[in-house]
C-alpha cells in the first residue's frame, strides 16, 4: 500500500484504537527501550517474588524445625535434671551409708575394745586366784564346811563369779560378730551405691553430650533462619526497588501513550519532502535487523515503517538519526541486547536477508502497517490482555 493513499478509514480506526487504549486505562509497551525495561523489570519482580515465597516457605521450614530442635532440647535437659537428681540422691546415700559404715567401725571397735578388757579380766582374775593362793583357801574353806548346805552354798558362789565372767565374754564376742556383720552389709551397699553412681554418671554424661550436641544444632538452626531473614528481607528490599522502577517505566509508557495520540491527531508529512541517504538505509536495515531478524520479509518492513512513520510524524525527530536515537525508544539502541551499536558498527543486516530490502521499501513509502508508530510482541500483549489495541499482526509482532 501507498503512503500518499492511506484511506479516510485506517485513519479514524487508529484514532479510535488510540481512544480506546486511553479509555481503557491500560499502560502498554512499546517499540523502545522503555518497553524492555518495563518487561524485564515485571520480570525480576515475578522472579524475586517467588524467591521471596519460596525464602518465606524455607524460613517457615527452618522456624518448623527450630521447634522441634528445642523441644527435643527441652526434653534432653529434663533428662539431664532427673539424672543430676538422681547422682545427687545416690551421692547423699553414699555419704549416709559411709557415715553408717562408720559408726559401726566405731562400736565395732568398742566392743573389740570391750571384748579385749573382758577377757583380759578373766585372766587376770584367774591368775590372782591361782597366784593368791585362793584356790588353797578354797578348799581350806570346803575342809570347814559342816553342812551339806554350806558346801552348795559356796560351790553356787564360785560357779556364779566363774559364769559372770564367762557370759560378759561371750556376750562381747557376740556383739562383735554381731557388727561386723553389720559393717560387712553396709560395706556391700556402699559398693552397690558406687556402682549405680558410676552408670548414673555415665547416663549423665551422654544425657549432657546430647544437650550440647542439640544446643548447637538449635544454635546452627537460629543462624539459619537469620540468613535466610537476612535474605528474604533483601529480596523484600529488591522488590520494592523493582517496584518503584515499574512505577516510573509506567509513567513513561503513559507519555508515550500520549505521545502516540498526540502523533495520529498531528501533522504529517509525506515521504517525498524527506531525502534519505544510504547513512539512513544502512541505520535502518541494522535497526531492522536486531529488531525483527527473525521475521519474514512482511515482518522486516512492517518494522521499518514504523520507524519511517515517525519520521514522518511531526510528534518525533525528522530525521533517520534522530528517530533512531530518540532516548529510550529502540531497546537494542540503548541496551546491549540485540546492541544496535554492534550491529551497525559491522553491518551485520547485509548478511541477513531482507533486511536492506526492507529498509529501501519503507523509504520509498511503502507501508503495510499503515500509519502505525508502535510495535509489540504479540506474546507479551497477550500476557498483559492488549491485544486490542492491535490493527496488524505480523509474524511475533503487533503494531498500532
């Protein structure tokens, strides 16, 4: 289609497609830089908020995880109380018993002493008798005995000095059977109190060991969760500024939505009052180049009309260069994606076709996108619901 024809028609469509647009109260993107910065930048903002989902769902699994650590720890130092109090009992057992044992050392050691004095007096008793001649006396005074009854009268009275010593002998040596039995039961407990002290030391010690060993995993775990705070609080922190820089790509876009009906109620020029030069053709097939390489020839002059329409708009510069450069208009102009620097500077579209073909065709007036000034990706105006605002579909693009 020619320039110099456009129909009364495609212009009151795009008037309304651009009224429609603002209507609908819609920011979209572009054929510029703005348009990627805002995609990458909802981009980042989706993928840092699902970092911060799954940060959270972590923190959340680490929070899960602390607990159990520290009821696992509670539970281990209730264990290690019960086994402090139960060494303390066995140990104050211990003392009581050695305090038993040794208070029956002691009366043993009374009676031994006892025993000993008793049997010594016997001794010395007898040997006084022996020596004094008592036993002499005795049977001097058995010779003087005239009566039946005296004679058992002084029989049952020695007898009863011989028993009484006898008796308090026996009657020690019982005693210290007696405690030393005893002594030998207490020395058998007391043994039998070492031995439980010293498994219940050993049950202590492995009860504290697991105290340590799950205080430093609650302490690894806490570290844990701080990072990941840390972490999330960061992507929080990222997300707002991504947000913030949304919000101005926004208010740019709303410019270059103005811009746009501005451009369509404008005045316009036709091609003929405009001379290009090959400088032009060369920056615009380069433009076409990263811009739609991957399209078909349709999709190649749709794009290089956009770029002659604004040229011809008296909403933009006049010139191949200015419209090019325009600040924040061409993404592969002012990023190094697709860099147009990189493709100009080896002129890469003449190696790729149609791109200079293209380039000539729009410069010659030749559009088959109308009067369009804007293109977009037909998949991100499907992702954002504006496809609406399309009049053609070419290939991967949209343009209005």
């Amino acid at each position: 289609m020619v320039r110099n024809k456009l129909s009364k028609f495609y212009k009151l469509l795009s008037v309304a497609l651009i009224i429609s647009t603002v209507c609908g109260g819609g920011m979209h993107l572009y054929a510029s830089s703005t348009r990627q910065e805002l995609e990458e930048a909802q981009e980042a903002a989706n993928r840092v908020q699902e970092e911060i989902e799954q940060g959270k769902e972590a923190l959340e699994n680490l929070e899960g995880q602390k607990q159990e650590i520290s009821a696992q720890l509670n539970r281990y130092n209730t264990q290690l109380t019960e086994a402090v109090n139960a060494l303390n009992e066995t140990d104050y057992a211990i003392t009581a018993k050695e305090s038993e044992i040794e208070q029956k050392l002691k009366e043993l050691a009374t009676a031994q002493e006892i025993e000993e004095k008793q049997y010594n007096d016997l001794m010395i008793h007898l040997q006084f008798m022996y020596e004094s001649g008592v036993t002499q006396s005795y049977l001097n005074l058995l010779s003087e005995v005239t009566s039946l009854t005296d004679f058992l009268n002084l029989s049952e009275y020695v007898e009863q000095i011989s028993a009484y010593d006898t008796d308090m002998l026996e009657q020690y040596q019982a005693i210290r059977a007696y405690i030393e039995e005893e002594e030998a039961v207490l020395e058998s407990e007391r043994e039998e109190l070492e031995v439980l002290r010293a498994e219940q030391e050993e049950n202590r010690k492995y009860v504290n060991s697991l105290v340590n060993q799950t205080q430093s995993a609650l302490s690894s775990k806490e570290g844990e969760i701080t990072r990941q705070e840390n972490e999330v609080t960061a992507q929080e922190e990222e997300l707002a500024t991504i947000k913030d820089n949304i919000k101005e790509l926004q208010q740019k876009l709303a410019e270059e939505l103005a811009m746009s009906q501005a451009a369509a109620n404008a005045e316009w020029r036709d091609v003929s009052q405009v001379t290009f030069t090959e400088e032009d053709v060369t920056m615009l097939a380069n433009l076409i180049y990263c811009e739609a390489r991957g399209e078909s020839y349709e999709g190649k002059l749709a794009v290089g009309s956009v770029v002659v329409n604004r040229i011809l708009s008296s909403k933009y510069p006049d010139t191949m260069a200015g419209v090019i450069y325009q600040k924040s208009q061409f993404a592969p102009v002012t990023s190094t994606k697709n860099s147009f620097v990189e493709a100009l500077a080896y002129d890469k579209a003449a190696n790729s076709q149609g791109c200079y073909e293209a380039a000539r065709e729009a410069i010659s007036g030749i559009t088959n996108v109308d009067n369009c000034v804007y293109f977009q990706t037909l998949a991100y105006l499907e992702r954002v619901e504006r496809l609406h605002v399309v009049r053609y579909a070419i290939g991967n693009h949209g343009f209005y």
